[in-house]
C-alpha cells in the first residue's frame, strides 16, 4: 500500500512522515501487541499505565523487568489523573 501511495504522498510533501509513522507501526507491533508484552514483561499493572499513556499521547518509557518478575506494592495515582 505504501508503495502505491507513495508518488500522492510525495507530491503533498507528507512521504517521510508517514515512512517514519509506518516504520515505527511495524517496530512497535498494535496497540494490543504493547499491551499484552507489557503485561507479560511486568504486570497487568503496567499494561493499563501503557494504555492511559498511549491515550493520552504521552511519551511511553518502559522500564526493563526481567520477565517473571514479580512486583508488588500499591499503586499510586497516575500522573494527570483524578486526584492529583
């Protein structure tokens, strides 16, 4: 497809955008396939802060956790969130 549109997407000047915005697409797998790694990688925990982030347009940095790992503790209030 990308290839097809590409001679339009040059002529509106938009090809690098969209090169870049599909490469990382391909990189970075569907929203579903982020969200189910992180779950496995951390936690369920971690799955939904990737998903409020991912929804909010916010850059997502995820920690490295061994997989396996098992965190414990409290959550606490997501940044931005209701009650803070």
């Amino acid at each position: 497809m990308a290839v097809r549109l590409r001679p339009a997407l040059e002529a509106f000047g938009d090809w690098e955008h969209v090169h870049e915005l599909l490469a990382r697409a391909l990189a970075d797998g569907s929203a579903a396939h982020r969200l189910r790694r992180a779950a496995q990688d951390e936690d369920l925990l971690a799955g939904v802060a990737l998903l409020v982030a991912e929804t909010r347009g916010a850059p997502v940095v995820r920690a490295a956790v061994p997989t396996g790992t098992i965190r414990g503790g409290r959550a606490g209030p997501v940044a931005g969130g209701a009650g803070t």
